[in-house]
C-alpha cells in the first residue's frame, strides 16, 4: 500500500444551502442601534450600590 492511497471513504465537497441564499430569507437583525457596553452613570450606579451594601454589611457584623 502506498502513502498516496486513500485508506477508506473520503468526503467529497457537496453544495449546501448556504452557498446561495435565499435574499427573501434574511437574518433579522437589530431595528435601532445597540449599545455595546452599559453606559458611565449605570456603572456609576451599581459601584455605589455595591459599596452601600458592603457598608450595611460591615456595619452589621
């Protein structure tokens, strides 16, 4: 047997569906701009929330 030879079944490329969409069927997307990352004042908030709640707990203990 040589190197070269296949040593089973081999795949061969088929087309698949994707290879030509369909421009009907898109894939529905965001209706308005999407924001990333939350913005500066709702960090802000959850920091302050956070150590008010560290305080509490401190307090307590």
């Amino acid at each position: 047997m040589h190197r070269d030879e296949a040593v089973g079944p081999t795949a061969t490329p088929t087309a698949t569906a994707d290879a030509s969409p369909d421009p009907d069927r898109q894939a529905a997307g965001p209706a308005g701009p999407v924001l990333g990352v939350l913005p500066l004042g709702a960090g802000l908030v959850l920091v302050g929330l956070g150590l008010a709640f560290l305080a509490l707990r401190l307090r307590r203990g």
